[in-house]
C-alpha cells in the first residue's frame, strides 16, 4: 500500500504521471472515493500523460469513453454512477483485446461484470487537498507498486501521509 497527500490538483497530476509511466502493457485501475473525491481529476492527467489531445470528457452520462494510444491500443475510461445494473456494461463490449489501460470510476456498481483489478486507487478529501492510496489488486499490481516506490516525483514530491496531520482545531 503507499499513501500520499495531495495538496492540489497539481499533486494529483503528479500522481497521474507516476502512474501512466509505470503502467504495465495492461493495466485494470478502480478509482474509489465519493463524489468529488477527484477520480476523473486523476484519470485525466493519467490520459494526458499517455499522449491523449483531445477533449477528455467526464463519461457521466456515456459510462464509458475511449481513448486511442497510437499503436499501443487504446484506453477505456469509465463512471459507472448511473449505471442501472451491471448487465448494461455487456452492452458496451469492452472486452477488446486492444484495451491497454481501463480506468473505472463507481467500479463497484459493475458488479462481477468487470475484469478485476490490478490497482485499487482511493480518494478521499482531507484539508483542502485530496488523500491518496494505492493497493495492489494482483501480482502485476504489487510489481506495479514497487515500480511506483522507485520513482523519484514520489521520494522528492509527494508527502507520504502515514497519518493524519494535526488540524488548528485540535490545539
Ligand atoms: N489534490 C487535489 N486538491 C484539491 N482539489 C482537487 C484535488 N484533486 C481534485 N481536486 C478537485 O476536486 C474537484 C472534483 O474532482 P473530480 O471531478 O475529479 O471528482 P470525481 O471523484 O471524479 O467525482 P465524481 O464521482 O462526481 O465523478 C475538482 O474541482 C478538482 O479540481
Ligand atoms: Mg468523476
């Protein structure tokens, strides 16, 4: 598990970066967190990082959005919120062996209709920024993780939040 605090969204790009460098050649990413947590903040970073120019929009209303990556196949980017069961995503076909990087917000409304996970990101609000975790969902996740911890952004950037840091009010 690795855990940071984001004290913005550039932190959260940041995160985005690190990840979209160390990504293995197919990568199954759940983003948890509420509303707001800042799931698509970091999935858009993530698809910036990996040569996406055009409109990156929230798949709100679409479930699923997809993202060409040249010859390295392409990117599913999918929120489930609205999902009225997880039987709909069979109507997506997503199972496309081209699918390099699935990035699922909401992923637990897709039921045991989804692959499973290599990474388990969560999001939570804590100041005014964002707290991160990252768990690995399978053995190419846990390499993943040690990929990760070898990345210098991470050492230098990011500030590990083991615990939570004292607030005014608790004086
Ligand atoms: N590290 C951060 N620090 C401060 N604000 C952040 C951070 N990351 C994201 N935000 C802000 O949080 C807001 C909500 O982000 P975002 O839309 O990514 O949330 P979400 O988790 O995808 O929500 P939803 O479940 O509604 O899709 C945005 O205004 C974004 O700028
Ligand atoms: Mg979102």
């Amino acid at each position: 598990m690795m855990r940071w605090h984001l004290p913005d969204v550039a932190a959260t790009d940041a995160v985005g970066n690190v990840l979209a460098d160390t990504q293995p050649d197919r990568a199954i990413v759940f983003l948890h967190g509420d509303l707001g947590a800042g799931k698509s903040t970091l999935a858009r970073a993530w698809l910036r990082a990996l040569g996406v120019t055009g409109a990156i929009r929230s798949p709100t209303y679409t479930l699923v959005e997809h993202y060409p990556l040249g010859e390295r196949g392409m990117a599913l980017h999918l929120d489930l919120y609205r999902i009225a069961a997880p039987g709909e995503l069979e109507f997506l076909a997503l199972d496309d062996a081209d699918v390099r990087l699935w990035l699922v917000e909401w992923p637990d409304r897709g039921g045991d209709a989804l692959p499973k996970a290599d990474l388990d990101v969560w999001l939570e609000l804590d100041d005014d920024g964002r707290d991160i975790r990252l768990l690995a969902g399978s053995p190419t996740g846990q390499e993943w993780l040690d990929r990760i911890g070898q990345s210098p952004v991470c050492s230098a950037f990011l500030r590990p939040n083991d615990r939570k840091v004292p607030q005014p009010s608790d004086k």
